[in-house]
C-alpha cells in the first residue's frame, strides 16, 4: 500500500493531497500547472515537500514532523520521466542495465532477462534509443525502471510524447503492462481518454487539491462538481424537468448538432470553439451559456463544422439525468 498526505506551498496555490493506492493503477489527472507532476516528484523524493508523511509498504520514507527524507535511491520507486529521459549513446540494453550498475553481474542479467520478457522487447536491445519509435522508447523507459524492482511506480505523462496517430494502440500496450505488474503505479495525465483506459481509478485534481476520486464509470455517471464534468467531457445544463428548474447531465455522444434550430425539446445555441478527433469520433466544443461538447462520427463530420460556427446542440428528455453529485 502507498499512502501519502502531503502540503507545498507553490507560486501560484498551495497543494495538499491525501491519496491510499493499492496495488492497482490509479491516474492523477488535471489541466497543466494543477501539481500533477510536482507530487510525483515529491513521492520520488526529487523535491521536498512543506508538510506530510509518505509510506511505502509500512515503512515511512518522508516525514516532515519527525524528520525523516529517504534520498530517491533508498524508496525504490520507479519514476519514468514524460520525455523518457534515455541516453541516446547507449544501447537500450545499457539504458536498461544503467539502474543495477552496482549489483553482481549474475543477479543484473536475471533482472534484466526479466523485464524484457515481460516487455517483449528482445529485439530492440541492440539498438539506441533514437533508432526506434515512441512507443519502443516509452517500453524501455518502464523497463528501466522496473529492473530495479521498484516497490512503486510513477509515470509522467508517458503518453505526451507520442503523435496522435500511435498513441491509441499505444495507450492500450500501456494498460496492458501495468495490469501485469500488480505494483501501486500512479500515472499523471492531463488527458481524460488516457485516465479512461489506464485507471482502476482516477484522481482528478485542480488548483493543487483532489476534486473527487472513484472509476471512470462512476466520475461520468456522478462528477462532484461541474469542474469535473467539464474535465471528463460529461455535459451540464439548467433546464426545466417536471415544472422544476435542475441542473441535468449528459453524454456528448447522445447529443446532436446543427447549424439551425431544430425544434427539440432541449436545444442549447453556441459557436463552435474546437474540434478533435477522439477515436472514430470526432468532438465538437461549443460555447454558448454553457461549455458543451458533442461527439460526432467521422462520416456525420463530412459536414465540416469550423470554429466560430453557430450551432444548436440538441438532446432528448430520454438521454437527460439528475445531476447527483456522490454527496446527494
């Protein structure tokens, strides 16, 4: 078990984040500059934090009342670096060896014999890091991490460095490798689809605070606050129920978009700000009272919809629900 609450004060807020990770995958998400990656550091024991305690497996390796700080290389968690952090003029077999430099030599190969089965990445061991791709380079990351036998893993953002056209299959090979490792990971993301399909759980954290912890099911069904519904991509909206003014939510794939009215019981009017591909999708942010967003197959897409576009986003009182924060 890793269980840890900390408090930093930082330039722009102060961060305090009390969090329990078993041996499961828990994702940190949150926009850029929210404390993602300076609690990561601060697990790793990279920088120090204000206030808190750390503990690993029962033994405690930061506590700031009775001053203990074990230094990075006493914790044993791996830490993998959002840019990977590989020497580009070592092999990947040195990369990987580079972590149990001061081990036997027979105990080093064992370890090492190890983590590349598990990674399937016997073949790239010759090779440097700048000969092979970003998902080859992220697996060897791990495995340089992982050859020290890491009682905890963290990875930031192991995903930003990938281009979008590989980082689906890649986010998948991800899940994969950390279902196997029954270790505490933590992965922070600014990306909910990455949280979706790393995460047993998720944190979603802002302004250096957790917002709401639960799975992924449970933070779109049930978001704590309309931040963590905007973050997830899950749709608010003040309507009239019943003869009842409420705050409703749902799915940007059960909304429709157009560019006139059209007559439907809930229709929304907004400009189009943005559109992404997500997956076989493609999703429509529209501003107007709300932040709204609709998801549209790439076929319905041929109707190309610009930034700027006004549009009327449209949905059924079937596909509406009760917005039920977990304290109602």
């Amino acid at each position: 078990m890793f269980v840890f609450d900390l408090q930093a004060t930082l330039p722009d807020f102060a961060l305090r984040v009390a969090l329990d990770v078993g041996r499961e995958t828990l994702v940190l998400i949150g926009p850029s500059g929210c404390g993602k990656s300076t609690l990561l550091s601060m697990l790793a024991g990279i920088r120090k934090p204000g206030e808190g305690r750390i503990v690993l497996d029962d033994e405690i390796l930061f506590d700031a009342s009775a001053r203990i700080d074990l230094p990075p290389e006493r914790r044993r968690i791996g830490y993998v670096l959002q840019q990977y952090a590989l020497f580009p003029h070592l092999t990947v077999r040195d990369n990987i060896a580079f972590g149990v430099r001061g081990i036997a030599a027979a105990e080093r190969e064992r370890r090492m014999r190890d983590v590349v089965a598990l990674l399937r990445i016997e073949a790239l061991l010759d090779g440097r890091p700048t000969e092979i791709s970003g998902g080859e380079r992220q697996r060897v990351a791990i495995a340089r991490a992982l050859v020290t036998q890491p009682r905890a893993l963290v990875l930031d953002e192991p995903l930003a460095a990938l281009d979008v056209e590989h980082r689906s299959r890649i986010r998948l090979e991800l899940r994969s490798i950390l279902a196997r490792l029954n270790t505490p990971t933590i992965v922070v993301s600014h990306d909910y689809e990455d949280a979706r399909v790393l995460g047993d759980r998720i944190a979603v954290m802002n302004l250096g605070g957790i917002v709401q912890v639960a799975t992924s099911a449970e933070l779109i069904r049930h978001p704590a606050s309309e931040f963590v519904a905007r973050f997830c991509g899950t749709n608010l909206v003040e309507v009239t129920i019943a003869g009842t003014r409420t705050l409703a939510a749902f799915d940007p794939w059960r909304a429709t978009l157009s560019r006139t009215p059209a007559g439907a019981a809930y229709e929304f009017a907004g400009r189009v700000v943005d559109v992404a591909r997500l997956g076989a999708a493609l999703r429509v942010h529209v501003e107007g009272e709300r932040s709204l967003f609709v998801d549209l197959h790439v076929e319905e897409g041929a109707v190309a919809y610009d930034a700027g576009d006004a549009v009327y986003v449209s949905v059924t009182a079937a596909d509406l629900r009760p917005y039920l924060p977990p304290s109602a």
